[in-house]
C-alpha cells in the first residue's frame, strides 16, 4: 500500500498536466484570497466595446475570453488584484461599464517572519527618512497606477532572476521585533551583480534610489499591471526605455533596507501588490 500511494500520486499528477487547458498560457492562475487573483467573466456586455472595469476604485484589467476556458460565459474577463488586507467576510464588488459583479474571497493565513536589521534608521526612520519615503513611496503609487493599452496584454511572466526564493509574498513581517507591512513581493536570492531581466514586455514608468528600496525600477506591462525591483547594485534602463522579455534591467545588489543581496520583486495589478507566482508558468 505505502508503495502504491506514491505511484498514483505521480499518476495523478502527469493526467492533471496532460489535462491541462490552453489557455494556461494566456490567464494567470486564479487565486481568490486577499494577494491573489480573481477572473471575473463579465457576463451580459457587448463583444464589440472593451468595457471598462473598477474595483475598490482602482482601474482593472480587461481581457477578451476567446481561446480561454472561459469564453463559454462572457466575451470578456476582469483580471482583479486582491489586497492582502480585503476582508474575506465581506462580498466583492466589481464594476463594469454600469454592470455591477459579486464575488467571495476565501481567507488566507500568511506565515509571519522575523527579520534583524542593522541600520536602526531603517527600523525606526528618523523624521527626514520618513519625509523622504512618503515623497518615494508617491513616485511609487504613480508608477504603480500608471495605466497603458498595448496591442497584446501581458498576463505572463518569466522570473526576472535565477536563485532560490529566499522570502516568499504575503509573510507578516517583523524588523527588530516590530510589527511592519506584510512583505508586498517575492525575494529571489542570488549573488551580488547577478543578472536581472525583465520577465515579460514592459516600458520604465520609474527609476530611483529609494530610502527602504535602494536603487529601483517600475515597469509597466500595461492594462494596470506593473513590477517592482529593489536593491539593485546597478540599473541598465532610464525612464520611457520600451524593454523586451529577457532584455537587462541591472544588477543584484543589497541597497535600502536588506540583510543580503537578493532581488524584491513586486507584481502590482490595479494598484494592488499581489502574489508574483500566480503570473509565472513552471515555478
Ligand atoms: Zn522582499
């Protein structure tokens, strides 16, 4: 029995792969907890104008059904970011056009880590620091919110770095002991100067040397979908640069607030930080 139970495991394994839909190419996987994904088809709109869709009074993105497992249901799908701090409890609301959708989210309990810094500034900001970080962290949101309309939308992503994941999204976080935002992106490990590239098409809607995330980039991939990397040892774009999957970004480094060099990479969706992976095949 002990024997067989790892072989119908695997079994059942290679069918779910075998089975698995087209169009997992194309939508990132569904998520439906705060920092994750929900696919909303918008049923009862007309095929022949891109609805526009809000949710939590943040612009969301809209792509065509067609060659998904859910065209049968409506022309076109919203691909909406939960915030980690949503509210399970409470019913979803999305808007489309003048069209309202409700939907659930299911909780999610995100491990806690405690983390040691030594730079006590970056723990406890000095007033300056902290006038410094709201200027950034607005430089920031505008990047975040920047709202563009490629001819194909990317929903897909390469990982911008090759190296263990060294702190995963979602954890609460505590510096020296105190409590602080949840961790708004995944860490991948990896030396001092390795490569960063980016992990799908995408224009710099932002470059900076930010007090908490050392030297930045923001790309935008369009349609509310934005990516965020930190702590870079050096940076190979300039604003307004229209980069391609795989084209350099910079450098792995340990600038701004960090215990070791290592990429933060953030995945904002309508201005919401979400879990990076559920963009990414094969991870
Ligand atoms: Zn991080």
């Amino acid at each position: 029995m002990s024997a067989i139970r790892p072989l119908i495991a695997a079994i059942a394994l290679m069918l779910a792969a075998l089975s698995l839909p087209l169009q997992a190419q194309r939508l990132p996987e569904e998520s439906r907890v705060p920092g994750g994904i929900a696919l909303i088809p918008l049923a009862g709109l007309a095929a022949d104008k891109k609805p526009s869709a809000w949710y939590k009074s943040n612009r969301v993105m809209v792509i065509s059904s067609q060659g998904t497992s859910l065209q049968d249901q409506a022309h076109w799908i919203a691909v909406a970011g939960i915030p980690l701090k949503a509210n399970p409890k409470k019913k979803q609301h999305l808007r489309a056009n003048a069209t309202s959708y409700y939907f659930d989210i299911d909780g999610k309990e995100y491990k806690a880590q405690y983390l040691t810094v030594k730079n006590k500034r970056h723990v406890n900001p000095d007033p300056k620091d902290i006038a410094r970080w709201r200027k950034e962290k607005a430089e920031m949101v505008a990047a975040f919110k920047h709202w563009s309309n490629p001819e194909e939308p990317v929903t897909r992503f390469e990982l911008p770095a090759k190296g263990p994941f060294s702190s995963p999204f979602g954890l609460k976080r505590f510096f020296n002991k105190q409590p602080r935002n949840p961790h708004s992106g995944l860490d991948i490990a990896a030396p001092q100067g390795a490569p960063i590239t980016a992990p799908a098409a995408g224009k710099v809607v932002a470059v900076g040397n930010y007090f908490f995330n050392g030297n930045t980039v923001i790309l935008d991939h369009g349609n509310g979908l934005t990516t965020l990397y930190c702590h870079m040892s050096r940076i190979d774009v300039k604003m307004g640069d229209q980069l391609k999957t795989g084209d350099s970004i910079g450098a792995i480094g340990k600038t701004g607030r960090v215990t070791g060099p290592h990429l933060h990479w953030t995945v904002s969706l309508n201005n919401t930080r979400v879990n990076p992976l559920l963009f990414v095949e094969g991870k």
